[in-house]
C-alpha cells in the first residue's frame, strides 16, 4: 500500500502524467481520493481510458500497461498492490522503446534512479525516466492499433526476459508471504469447521506508521509508502 501524488510534470502530448509501465506478476488497484484524471491502459482488450475521479475503485491485472493522466493537477491516489514483496522486488517493466527492453543492461541503466539526496538531480532523473517510458509507449500504442497481438506478444516477451533472472528470489517471497498467508487462512477455516477457536487467540490490533523521510520518486509519482510486515 502506497499514498501516490501523481506527478504534474507536462509531457510530449500536452498532458501531465507518470510513467507507462506494466507489472508482471501482481495486479494493481486504486482509490481515487483528491483530484480527477484518466487511466490510459493497454491490454488484451486493447487499448483503453478510465476517468477517474474522488472515490473511483480501478484495479488491473498483470499484463496491463497504464499510464496515469493527472487532468486536475492535483490527482492523489491510495494505490494497493497484490503479492506483497513482489512489487517492491521489481516486477515493473517500464515502456521503454524495444530496442532498451531488448538490452537488460541500457534497461537497468536507464530504469535505475542515481544514489544522492539531492532532490533536483533525482527530479530530472525521474523525468527523463518517464519521457524515455513515454517514447516507447508512443510506439507501442502505434503497434497495437496496427497488431495488437504481435505488439503484447513482443512487449511481453522483453518483459519476461527481463524478470526471469529474479523468478527464484521472487517465488522465496511469495512463499514466505502471500502463498504462507492463504495456508495460514485454509487452517483457520479447517478448525473453525471442527467449532475450534485456537486461531483466534492470536487476535490484536496493529499500527502502521509511514516510513520517514521525504517522500519517494515513483514511476508515477511522488509515493508515501508503510513498512512491509
């Protein structure tokens, strides 16, 4: 879970936005809480816009490229993810035009932000970042409105040559969190049938508390984000 402030930064097309990026392996949702824009996304079923607006529930499944479109300037979104530990691992692939998705190593350099506390140099990294993602989802877009099954076979194809490096570290992840949880759930529901409450006395009340410091340079845009537990 992540507090998500849409970047404002004007782009190519005359609109304010974040990146085109897809993930993966996990699928994403979002509460629209201040401010309306647009989802621009592309998918099996083709290209698509979503309107957001206050209190709009609009969630995808991996796969899907998105691109937020902050129509207000003040577009501000609590964003969930499934798997967690998978997104935070990097099962993002940004839009990046083919010829960088083909190469792993300009992909790493050019996804990566640089080491420094030094907001404008991370600023400008973030937006050469999203203008690079920007140009790839230009072609991309052209592709699918000529092909779009030759245009999602080559993305995904790039894309899953990119991850696959991470699969193992990724599957240690998903045991020890989402799949041990669903197990941890399937037992409760095994004692509950035999009118057994041992699970229950694990109850509790919980608090989290938003890691500190500034807020983080996202993909989209600026990310308040809770510790992973």
């Amino acid at each position: 879970m992540s507090r998500l402030r849409v970047y404002d930064w004007p782009t190519t097309d005359g609109r304010m936005g974040g990146s085109p990026h897809l993930h993966t392996a996990s699928t994403e949702g979002y509460v629209v809480l201040v401010g309306t824009g647009e989802l621009e996304s592309l998918s099996s079923r083709g290209l698509e816009t979503t309107p957001l607006h206050p209190g709009a529930v609009v969630w995808f499944t991996p796969g899907t490229v998105h691109r937020l479109i902050n129509g207000s300037g003040d577009l501000d979104i609590l964003t969930l993810m499934s798997n967690g530990g998978l997104p935070e691992a990097g099962d993002a692939v940004l839009t990046f035009p083919a010829e960088v998705l083909a190469d792993r190593d300009r992909y790493a350099a050019a996804a990566a932000l640089p080491q420094t506390d030094d907001q404008a140099e991370l600023e400008r990294a973030a937006r050469a970042r999203r203008d690079l993602a920007l140009e790839g989802w230009a072609e991309l877009r052209a592709h699918a409105e000529a092909d779009l099954v030759d245009a999602l076979d080559g993305l995904y194809s790039a894309a899953a040559a990119l991850v696959a490096p991470r699969i193992d570290t990724w599957r240690e992840i998903w045991q020890a969190g989402p799949a041990a949880q669903s197990a941890a759930t399937g037992q409760t529901l095994e004692l509950l049938a035999a009118a057994q409450t041992a699970s229950l006395y694990g109850s509790g009340v919980a608090q989290l508390d938003p890691l500190p410091g500034l807020e983080r340079w996202g993909m989209c845009g600026r990310l308040t984000v809770w510790p992973k537990v």
